[in-house]
C-alpha cells in the first residue's frame, strides 16, 4: 500500500509499505476513505516531536471503513464506516476511567507518532472499541475529518480548560485550524466578545467570517493595547494560546484580567518566560492539556444539528499520490490560503 513516511528531521517519502495486519485482539485494520495534515506533523517533520522516529508513517486523522477486526472487538465490523480519534483508548486503566484518554496506559496519542498513521491506505487502530466512532447514516464525511483532532482540541484544551461563559470575553491567539476550531465551538456558550489575533490577514478575514467580534493583525506587536482598548482595559476572560511560541504566550499573559483564565494549546519546543511578578496577585489560572477527545461524541451530534460546521475549515483536495503537494501547499498557508488539506485515499 503507499503510505507517507517520516524519514527524520526535513524528510518524508511517499513510500510502498505492506498492509497492516491484526496484532491484538481490540485492533482493526481500517480502510482509509479521507485523511488530513496537522499541523502537529510539521512540527514532527521539524525534529519537535522526539517520540517520532524516522521510519514512521504520518497522520492521525481520518474517516474510513473497517477491513478487519481483532477477536475482541465487539462494536464493529467489517463494511462499518468509522471517524477514526487521534487518541487510542483502552476504556479501562486509572487514566482512562478519568476521561483523561490522552494519557491512556496504553494509548493516547500514539497514532502517527509511536505506531503507524493515517496517512496511508490502511491503518491499524488499536483498542478499536473504545477510540473509532460509527459514522451516522447521511453524515458529512469530510466534516468528520475535523473531528478527529481540531474540533475537540480546540474544544477541550481551550473552550473548556478556559472557562468560556456566556457574556464572558475571550481572545485566542493563531487564526489556524485549532484557533479557528475554538472559535467555531466557543460561540456554543455565547460569549460577549471574541478577539482573534493572528499575523497572516486572510486568516484574520476567515475569522471574522466564522463569527469573531474583533480581529488583530499582530504584526506591529500592539495587540495586548487593543485588546485592552477593546475590554475597557481590563482584559479578557479567557486568553487561549493556539500558535506555541513564546511570544503568543507572552501576548496571552498581557491581556488576562483578573480572574481570568489562560488556557495553552500549542505545542511549545521552546523555553517561556512566566511573569509571576506582575500575574501572582490577579487571581488567573493557567492550563495545559494535550487533547482527550472525550467531547467527540457531544461534538458529532452538534455537527449532525448543523450548531457548527467544520467542513468550512477545508479548503484544498489532494489524492493520496498527491500527498507531497498536499503537505508542500499546507506548509506554505500564508501564499496558498490553505486551512485544513483533505487527501482522498479511497
Ligand atoms: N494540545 C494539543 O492537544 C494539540 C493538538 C493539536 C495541535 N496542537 C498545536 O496547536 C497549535 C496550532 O495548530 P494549527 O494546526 O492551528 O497550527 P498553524 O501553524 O496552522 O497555525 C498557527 C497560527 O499562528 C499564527 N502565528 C504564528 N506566530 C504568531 C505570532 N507571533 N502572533 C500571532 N499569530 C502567530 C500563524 O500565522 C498561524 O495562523 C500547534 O502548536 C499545534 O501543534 C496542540
Ligand atoms: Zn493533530
Ligand atoms: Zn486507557
């Protein structure tokens, strides 16, 4: 089958690779129908990512129809049409019975990272049961795609780590797909205001379109001024980081008002520097998270009742032998516009 394959820092081929097959009982070998680029695959082709090694085959999200299923499986079969999650879950060690998937014993995010991808003809999903999803009759496939990290990462590492709350002010920094799915899903709770900041004006104007109050070209580096002009001075509610660099960070720091919340998203590869001298007296929190994806299943009903669209966060089509192109034209966003990439693999 072809499959992309990392092959260390600045390498990846689109390479022939035998069919995965059934290793535990709770796998499925799942067909790929659509899957996608993150931008959490640059970062590993950028070296960011040391739990990936060379040799892997990308990817960590997608829609398929299950080929075969281990013995243990009792929620598929083959034929089944299925969202595959970016997050593995057994369903039954300590992490797990918490709802905190990504830190599963013997999953989490392991999909195109530790064990091979999406980015392929076939994938081998383990503990099937409890990490792919059946796809409703008459659902948009392609919708679905966004489900399978952006929408619940944007959700759950931002929306709700940050305490979004109708009448409340949020800015979130990154107009991207994840900053954008936070956008997309924090009007489900109506806040006042929401402050998009981003340095590339298209997808500023995207942002607006998809229901922003504000939107901050922070190029000249005075978004924290009109953010403060823009809340009275006080600042925002919640400030959601979704670039992960220290200087996203830092503009979260400068716009949080009392009481408020920063919620990081972005994978950060660098040291930042936490202001305690000037935050310690405002009565802020911060938090980190790497997705769960416990709010899939909330999040596919809001997208069969139309309360949010995902699908209008593609913008470009490939074929899975069109995967370099794909990635080349996701990589270079600012000149191509792109925002979420679908690869057509069956
Ligand atoms: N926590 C998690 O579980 C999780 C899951 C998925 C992705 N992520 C991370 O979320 C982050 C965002 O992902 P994405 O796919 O949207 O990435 P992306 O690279 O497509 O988007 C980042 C955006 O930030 C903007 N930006 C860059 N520097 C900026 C600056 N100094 N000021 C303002 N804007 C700036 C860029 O113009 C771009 O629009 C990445 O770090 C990704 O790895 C985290
Ligand atoms: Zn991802
Ligand atoms: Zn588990």
């Amino acid at each position: 089958m072809k499959a992309l394959v990392y092959g260390g820092p600045g390498l990846k081929a689109l390479e022939d690779r035998p069919k995965p097959e059934i290793l535990d009982a709770g796998d499925a070998i799942v067909k790929i129908v659509k899957t996608t680029i993150c931008g959490t695959d640059l970062h590993i082709l950028k070296g960011d990512v040391v739990t990936c090694a060379p040799g892997r085959i990308l990817g960590h999200e997608g829609v398929g129809i299950i080929d075969s299923v281990g013995a243990g499986v009792t929620l598929f079969k083959k034929g089944n049409r299925v969202l595959i999650s970016c997050i593995s879950s057994c369903g039954k060690c300590d992490y797990c019975r918490r709802g905190m998937y990504s830190h599963c014993t013997t999953g989490g995010w392991i999909l195109g990272n530790q064990i091979d991808g999406t980015q392929a003809e076939f994938v081998r999903t383990p503990h099937a049961d409890t990490s792919l999803y059946p796809i409703p009759p008459g659902a948009d496939e392609y919708a679905l795609v966004m489900l399978s990290d952006i929408l619940p990462t944007g959700f759950e590492c931002g929306v709700l780590n940050g305490k979004v709350a109708p009448g409340s002010t949020v800015a979130i920094v990154g107009a991207g797909p994840i900053g954008l799915a936070a956008l997309l899903t924090a009007q489900l709770y109506s806040p006042s205001q929401i402050i998009m900041i981003d340095q590339d004006d298209n997808r500023l104007a995207v942002a607006s379109r998809f229901g922003a109050t504000h939107a901050l070209n922070n190029t000249s580096g005075d978004a924290a001024q009109k953010v403060k002009a823009l809340t009275s001075g006080l600042g925002v509610d919640t400030a959601i980081e979704a670039v992960g660099v220290p200087a996203t960070f830092q503009i979260c720091q400068d716009i949080i008002a009392p009481g408020g919340v920063i919620a990081n998203i972005g994978v950060h590869g660098k040291k930042v520097e936490l202001h305690l001298e000037t935050l310690w007296s405002q009565n802020i929190a911060i938090t980190t998270r790497l997705v769960d994806t416990v709010s899939t299943p909330m999040l596919l009903k809001s997208v069969q009742s139309k309360k949010i669209d995902p699908a209008k966060l593609i913008t470009h089509h490939f074929k899975l032998d069109q995967i370099l192109d794909a990635y080349e034209t996701f990589a270079n966003a600012a000149d191509t516009k792109a925002l979420k990439v679908i690869i057509e693999a069956g």
